[in-house]
C-alpha cells in the first residue's frame, strides 16, 4: 500500500499504478536481474556462482533498510527489533569478512601455510573455518595463527581496524537500546533516587527513605501510572478523551455520584481528573487545611479519623467521595472552605484528584450533579453540627433579596435603553431636517 492524505491505501490496481510510475520500478528490476546466466556466455569463465555476476542484488540495499525502518516504527517490540538487526548486520559482516579471508586463501593456496584456511574435501568444513576466523578478528580476540606473507599481515591489520570501528558501533547501538529501555520506564514512573538523595544529602533518611521507597515499588508493581497524563499531552483533545476513557471510564462508572451521568459527559470530565496514591498511614487532607481538591476513591479504603489520627469514626471504600464540602459554597458552613475532617490512607489508596477550578467548571455544566453535591454535604454538616441554620436561612434570604433586586435593575436597565434608544431616533430625525433647512437657504441664496 501506500499513503493518501495519510490514509494508508490498498488498493492493488492503484498501488501497481502507483508503483510502476515511480523510480524504485526500474531500481528493482535491475536488482533482480539473473546476471549470473552471464557466466554461460563464450569467453566468460564457467564458474557456476561467481560473485561479482550477483553485485546487482545490492540495488536491494535501499529497500532493505526501507523495510528495516518500517518495522522498527510499527512493530510492538522496538528495541528487540533492534537487538535483532544488530545481531544479524553482525553475522552478516562476519560472513562477509569470513567470504574474503576464503578468497584471499584460495588465492594463495588452501594450506600452505598455518594462516591461510586448510585443504578439506569438504565445503561446510572450509566454510566453518572462515566463519571462526573472521569471529576471532572481528571480536578483537586475536587468538589466530601469525601471518607469513604481506597480503596476509594486510588482510589481519585491515581486519583488526574494522573490528575496532565495529566494536565501537555495536557498543553504541547496545547503550542506546539500553538508555531507551530506561527512558521508556522513566515516561510513565517516576524515578525515587532524585528523593533518597534528596533526604540523604539533608541527613533525613531511615524510616522516611524507606515509605518513598516502598510508594516507588508500589507503583511500578501494581502498574499504576501517576505521570500519565504528561504522556498523553501531545495528543489532540479528541483523541485524549477516546485514550483516558478506555482506561479511567469502568472506574469511574463505580462512583457513585457518576453512575447516572452519560458516556459523554463522562469522557470530557476524565480529562479533568488527575489520579493520586497514597500510602499505608498517610494523610489524604487534615482536619482545618484549606480545601483545594475533592477525590474519588477508586481502589483502597480510607478512614475517617479522630484528632489523634488513630481512632476511626468511619472507613470509606471503593466508589465513594469525598472533599467536596471545602469547594462547594454551602451557605451555613461554619467551616468556609476548611477541611471538616482528617481521612488517613489505611493501605495503598488510588484516588482520583479534580481541582476546584475544574469542580466548577463541571458543576456550572451540570446543575443537578451540584445539587445532589450540595444536598449530600449540606447532611454531612447538619451531622457534624458545623451547619448554622440561621446563618443559611439568612444568606438564603439575602441571596433571593439580591437576586430580587438584580431583577429590578435589569428591568430598569432596559427602559434606560429604550429610553436612550428613543433620544437617539430623535436626535437623527432633528438632525436630518436641520440639514434640509440648510439645503433650502443655501438654494434661495443661489
């Protein structure tokens, strides 16, 4: 196939066309012309296979590495690609090395002397000979028979130089397999030796070293990915929301507050939520910190504790919320926009994170949801007895006041402008025939 308006096209009839009006056309028929039947013309050696007869299949080379370049971008496994075709240019310039050692030693003579390669009867055993030799001078070994003639210290001081440029080439290729192995982790989790040397360099470690630890081996072990969202930014925001969604969408039907929501509204309010884990004992909010963020619980449990962070008054699971009370604007809180209690992770918690911003933006858009927030929180006061009925009904009341009054200047507000809009008209129309006057006197003065 190939790319239209970057829709991959498959059309047979089309791709011949396509493929016959291009230049790799004649490219690849002249590499797969059978130049070898050349050795049956008169005056022409009749040695079945000669190599320089088949030098056009080189003409493949280009394809070849168009191949290479393909897969390497759509296969799974890039980096074992990688391995592979490292592995397999490696044997392909030991057999190559290995081919010219054979030919120089037919040239001088199989077996004269201990460099060259022996007589044998036998091909794979002349074949095996060479392939071990070219790997003892291409891997820098060394450990081969000392040459007796010119050609032969060439041919070994040549081999020594390539081996060299190749050693230093493989070792690149292997250290960027590996540097790709740890930026692809390092994408999606974060590193903890920033942290521990951090603490170490501050003389702070032990028992606080060992829970950032712990937090960095729970994620990678439970395949939790708080830096997700970095990954995903580039993407367009459509497309965004299709990915978040086919991951986030089941664990968010499990919360309550948004088992009666639909697909949509689901799918743009994922890319407002960040995911968080907490560790075992440690402190989601504090009873009194200013609320910033609301959660919902997707995996763990969480209790409700006393002042002395031990006792639990309440534990709260999978698909519940809370926080919520701190951003919404309850009239009667006697407790604004402060913490009303301390919940403390009992394991490992997943929590999803929306921030006050996009809390209201949500619930700009979707008034029954706050609704139901606000008439949930307005219980939760009334239980704790940080709810002052006076003080809701008042505000209640000053709240319809003004709203009474907003009413009465926007009634007042329009006739102003209808007023204004009828000085206007007036004013045009005065002005019009004063310019008709003037036109009058100005003709009776001609």
């Amino acid at each position: 196939g190939f790319l239209e308006d970057g829709i991959l096209v498959r059309d047979i009839s089309r791709t011949r066309r396509r493929y016959l009006g291009s230049w790799t056309f004649p490219w690849d028929v002249m590499a797969v012309l059978p130049t070898e039947l050349l050795c049956l013309l008169p005056g022409v050696p009749r040695v079945p296979g000669v190599p320089a007869a088949r030098a056009n299949r080189c003409l493949r080379v280009p394809r070849l590495f168009e191949a290479f370049n393909r897969c390497e971008t759509r296969t799974g496994w890039p980096n074992v690609f990688r391995m592979a075709k490292l592995m397999l240019y490696l044997l392909l310039g030991i057999h190559w090395h290995g081919c010219l050692y054979f030919a120089l030693s037919a040239h001088l003579g199989l077996g004269v002397d201990p460099w060259v390669c022996p007589s044998s009867a036998r091909p794979l055993r002349r074949y095996l000979h060479s392939f071990y030799f070219s790997t003892l001078v291409l891997t820098t070994v060394g450990d081969t028979p000392t040459p007796q003639r010119e050609e032969e210290l060439l041919f070994l001081t040549a081999g020594f130089l390539l081996a060299v440029l190749g050693f230093a080439t493989i070792t690149g290729s292997i250290s960027t397999v590996i540097v790709n192995l740890s930026s692809a982790s390092t994408a999606f989790y974060p590193d903890a030796g920033p942290v521990r040397r951090y603490l170490r360099a501050w003389g702070v470690g032990g028992r606080l070293a060992g829970r950032v630890v712990r937090w960095h081996q729970h994620l990678r072990a439970q395949r939790k990915l708080p830096a997700e969202w970095e990954v995903l930014q580039h993407l367009p925001r459509g497309l965004r929301a299709e990915v978040a969604a086919s991951v986030h969408l089941e664990a968010l039907r499990r919360v309550g507050l948004f088992r009666s929501w639909e697909h949509g509204v689901l799918r743009q309010l994922v890319l407002r939520l960040r995911p968080q884990v907490f560790g075992p004992g440690e402190f989601v909010c504090r009873r009194g910190d200013v609320g910033r963020e609301m959660y919902f619980i997707r995996e763990g449990r969480l209790a409700v504790v006393a002042e002395d962070g031990v006792t639990q008054l309440a534990v709260l699971g999978e698909g519940l919320y809370f926080g919520e009370i701190s951003l919404i604007n309850i009239k009667g809180n006697t407790a604004g926009n402060r913490r009303t209690a301390n919940i403390l992770s009992i394991g490992y918690s997943d929590l999803f994170c929306l921030g006050k911003e996009d809390l209201a933006e949500v619930l700009a858009e979707f008034p029954c949801a706050r609704a139901a927030m606000e008439a949930k929180g307005r219980e939760l006061l009334l239980r704790m007895g940080q709810l002052d009925t006076g003080a809701e009904a008042a505000a209640l009341a000053a709240e319809a006041e003004a709203r009474r009054r907003l009413q009465g200047l926007e009634v007042a507000l329009e006739g102003l402008q209808t007023r204004a809009a009828r000085l206007l008209a007036q004013l045009e129309a005065s002005a019009l025939r004063m310019a008709l006057r003037v036109q009058r006197l100005e003709g009776r003065l001609r």
